[in-house]
C-alpha cells in the first residue's frame, strides 16, 4: 500500500490501523533546535479524540503521543519525530457479526477489490482513526507556523442545512459542534441529535482560513498551492469537496465582481487587495491575503436505522449497524483539517526559506567559491593550449599574445572591469604564455 507518505521537505508518514495495538507519525524534515511545546500536541489530540461529547463517537480513546524520537529537552534533535498513540478501547466484536456484509458508504467494499484483503474491525486504514496520526504531526507544523506569526483556524460552517450568520472566533470551542455562531451552534447540536434519534446521521461544511500567510507559498504549474491544499483535505475520510475563495459561487459571478481590485498598502508596504474572493491565491501563488477555503463533508456512513446490502458472496441482506459511531463527524474534522493545512503551509513556507535563503550572503559567498574554481579550471585549460601551441609551433607565443592586447581591453573595458584589475590579469597571462 502506497500513499502514505506526504510532502515534500516536511515530509509525514502515518501508520497503523483502527483496530491495532498503536497508530503512529513520523515526522522527517524537522530542523534541529526548534523548541516544541508537547502539551500543544496533547491538546490538539483531545480537540479530535471520540468521546468528547454526546454529538460524537463515545470510543473512549485518551489519544496520549508517546514522543519515542526527534525530540529532547523540549527541542527538535533535527532526527526523524516518531509519535505513538495507543489503540486503547477497541472493541472489534462490534464488527463480528457483520464481517461478510458490504458496509453502504464504507471502504470495505473497495479495499476488498484492491487487496483482495480487508481488516474489517473498524476501517482498518480508512478508519477516522488515522487521522489522529495527521493531527499529532499536524500540531508540531502548527507550532512552527506560530513561530513564524501564522495561524490557523477552522470551524464548522455548515451543518445539514444550517448555516453560520456570524463569526466569533472566541464561540468556536465553546460549543460541541465548532461552530463561530452560537445561535447557529444551538440549532446544529438540535439537527443532530433529531438525526441520531432516528439512527441516521448528517454532514455539513468546514471553513479553514490561514492568517498572516505571507505572500509567495506555492508553485505555479502542479503544486499550486490550491491544489496542494485541495489534495490534503480531500485526503480526510468523508471529505467530498473543496473550494477556494468564493468557490462553486465563482462560477455565477462576473469578471467585474469576482476581480479582487488592488491598493498600495503604505503601512504594510505592500500591495494588497480590497476584496478577497480568489481566498489569498493566484497564479496558485499566495498573494499575501487570508486564504480561505471550505470543504463538504459527507453524512457519516455508520447509522443504527436499518440498511439493505449484499454479503461477499451476492445475497441481499438486511442489517443495522452496531458499535460506536459519529453521527457528524463535522465537529471532529476541524482539527483535522486545521492539521492537513498547516502540513501544506509548513511545506511550502520551507520550500520558500530555501528560494529566499538562496538570496542571502551565505548562498553569494558560496556563488563565489564556484567561480573561483571554474577561475582556476579554465587558467589550467589555458595552459595546456599554450603547452600544445608550444609543441606545434616554434614562433613565439607572446607574440600572438601581444596580438590579442588589443582585442582584450577592448573586452574588459565593454564590461566595465576596472582597468586595475584588467592590467593586473593581463600581466599574469602574458608572463605564463
Ligand atoms: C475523525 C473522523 C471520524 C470518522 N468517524 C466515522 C464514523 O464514526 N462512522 C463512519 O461511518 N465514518 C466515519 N468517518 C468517515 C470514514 O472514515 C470514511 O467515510 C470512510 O473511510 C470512507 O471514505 P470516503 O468517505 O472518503 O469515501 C470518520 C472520518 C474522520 C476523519
């Protein structure tokens, strides 16, 4: 199974499964001496972890990152990060009875037809399980970001058909379903226990926004920085689509609505924009504005009404779902999310330290010893064709060097080398000819 590595200097690989002794991350790419706060980690966890209120899964998992790597007296060692997290209340009976039977909606179906092969206590792989993995490595990117003034944000945005009417970013964590509007808040929470009551389930839209993403993270062709972003998100289980900016509602806008008009930023000594519907990219390049980005997440495919479906071998079977279920899992993506972007910004922000690095006097000195070397290799090839001249010929080569004066002050004078210099040289070369 590939796939379970992702990005490209901070680099992540998660691994284990719902129904294993661990889940785990590592974290390659990581510079050395970065101090990391490991009850940030912690906390990050419990935001995701089930169990957190009666709108989610009751799985009680204390979701505790053993650091077993890559981190000593608080810092990064710059070594590979490894976390563990313990698989404690698993309970794979509950999955038993229905082992044959082709979950609606599930990955069962799927990864039997690839691997011929499927773990069926609790997804396995596919499970909501992994992304506690993404959220762990997701904290310590997250950290790095803070360091560097950036932070992320993410809350529910829609639930079924509810949808915010205000933001208070100081609401989003004060309320099981994460939303920055009380008032919405109340309504959501109702929906969803009407929903669960009936053994059904709801999906909803998070909104993930970035502040103080500086201008210039993203490459212009593959690795856009929507497509990246795209890729992260869409890669959390039950994630169904993505949007940028004002999204799907561009599609409906004219040019002369949807054009963000720029302005002269004198306090900020920068360009800006007075709107922001293309959410802080262009080019697939950050413009320096909030980026701003929702996805759809589906109804959770686990419901306790009954179902229709067949088992491995073709017969229609009528069941109901037991175990422990999220009858939303809105409420606990939004860490998740928050964690896949800060993977991608991470990235490409280190992948930008490096172009701009190379601007600096370390990468100019460095230009320089190349040159002096290329200076030293092509004095030697000089030499050796007076050496060659020398045997073919019995003239005296200073003669033809003596020629050549001319043409060399000529030379240097057109590029302006100071005629110091441009005599110092020509002594040198005529006296080895
Ligand atoms: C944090 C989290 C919790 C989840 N909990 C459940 C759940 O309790 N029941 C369920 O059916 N799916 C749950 N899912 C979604 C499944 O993992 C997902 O639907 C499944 O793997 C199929 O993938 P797909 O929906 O992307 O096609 C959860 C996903 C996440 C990220």
């Amino acid at each position: 199974m590939s796939g379970n590595l992702f990005g490209e200097i901070f680099r992540v690989m998660t691994f284990g499964e719902s129904h294993g002794p661990y889940i785990g991350v590592i974290i390659d790419g990581v510079q050395p001496g970065v101090p990391i706060d490991l009850l940030g980690i912690q906390d990050e966890l419990k935001r995701r972890r089930p169990g957190q209120s009666k709108l989610v899964s009751p799985r009680k998992e204390e979701d505790r990152a053993e650091i077993v790597s890559g981190i000593f007296e608080g810092k990064t060692t710059g070594t590979p990060i490894c976390i563990l997290i313990g698989n404690k209340d698993q309970r794979a009976g509950d999955y038993k009875k229905l082992q044959h039977v082709l979950r609606p909606g599930h990955a069962s179906s799927t990864f039997l037809q690839k691997y011929g092969i499927f773990d069926y206590r609790g997804g396995g792989r596919a499970s909501g399980r992994e992304t506690a993995s993404r959220v762990a490595a997701g904290a310590i990117a997250k950290q790095l970001l803070q360091q560097r003034g950036i932070k992320i944000f993410a809350y529910t945005y829609q639930i079924s058909n509810i949808e915010i009417e205000t933001v208070d970013l100081t609401e989003i964590e004060k309320n099981p379903v994460r939303a920055p509007d009380p008032k919405a808040a109340r309504k959501m929470i109702k929906a969803i226990e009407n929903a669960q009551k009936k053994g059904d389930s709801l999906g909803g839209i998070i909104e993930i926004r970035v502040l103080n993403c500086p201008a210039g993270l993203g490459e212009p062709v593959f690795n856009k920085l929507e497509a990246d972003l795209a890729q992260a998100l869409m890669s959390i289980g039950a994630v169904k689509a993505f949007e940028m900016g004002d999204g799907f509602k561009a599609s409906t806008m004219k040019g002369s609505q949807f054009n963000d008009q720029f302005y002269f930023d004198r306090k900020a000594k920068r360009f800006r924009t007075k709107t922001n519907h293309a959410g802080g990219v262009l080019g697939g390049i950050t413009n320096g504005e909030e980026l701003v980005m929702r996805i759809a997440v589906k109804p959770p495919s686990s419901i306790s009404k009954k179902q229709q479906s067949v088992d491995y071998a073709g017969k229609t079977i009528g069941f109901k779902i037991g175990g422990r279920h999220d009858p939303c899992i809105c409420p606990r993506i939004v860490p998740v999310a928050e964690a896949m972007v800060a993977l991608v910004v991470i990235d490409h922000l280190l992948m930008q330290e490096r172009i701009t690095e190379q601007k600096g006097i370390p990468h100019l000195e460095s230009m320089i010893r190349t040159i002096d070397t290329q200076l030293i290799l092509l004095l030697k090839q000089r030499l050796n064709l007076i050496e060659n001249i020398k045997e073919r010929s019995d003239k005296p080569i200073d003669t033809k060097i003596g020629k050549l004066s001319k043409d060399w002050y000529k030379k240097t004078k057109t590029i302006n080398l100071p005629p110091k210099l441009s005599n110092v040289l020509f002594e040198i070369l005529t006296k080895y000819s």
